[in-house]
C-alpha cells in the first residue's frame, strides 16, 4: 500500500474528510489490504465479513505476516 494513503487513513481528521468527500469508509485487513464501502454500508454484511478475524486468518499469508 502506498505509504501516502496509509498516513492519510491513519489520521483520524484527514480519514474523516476522504470519507466525507468521496462517500466511502475504508476497512482495513490485516495491514496490507483495503476495501472501500459505501458510507452507509457501516452496518453491512459486506463490512462485517471483510474485517471480521476469520477474513483476516484467511487472508494471511507468511510473507505479510511482519507487518
């Protein structure tokens, strides 16, 4: 991930207005992947699915287990 957009998404402020401006929340899995859902998707099945623990085991793999 670039590391430009993960200081932006680590910024509570900055996060807060891409998510206001472009209508999206971001969700992080792990620390490598991310995934965009629309603002009102906070409560979704998509959502919970995505950063829920058994996504996150799934998605590990050994050469992004250092993060």
């Amino acid at each position: 991930m670039n590391l430009r957009l993960l200081r932006a998404l680590a910024s509570d402020a900055i996060r807060g207005c891409l998510e206001r401006h472009f209508g999206v929340t971001p969700a992080f899995q792990n620390c490598h992947r991310l995934a965009v859902f629309p603002t009102g998707a906070r409560d979704s099945a998509g959502l919970a699915r995505f950063v829920s623990p058994r996504a996150q085991v799934l998605n590990q793999s050994p050469e992004l287990r250092d993060c």
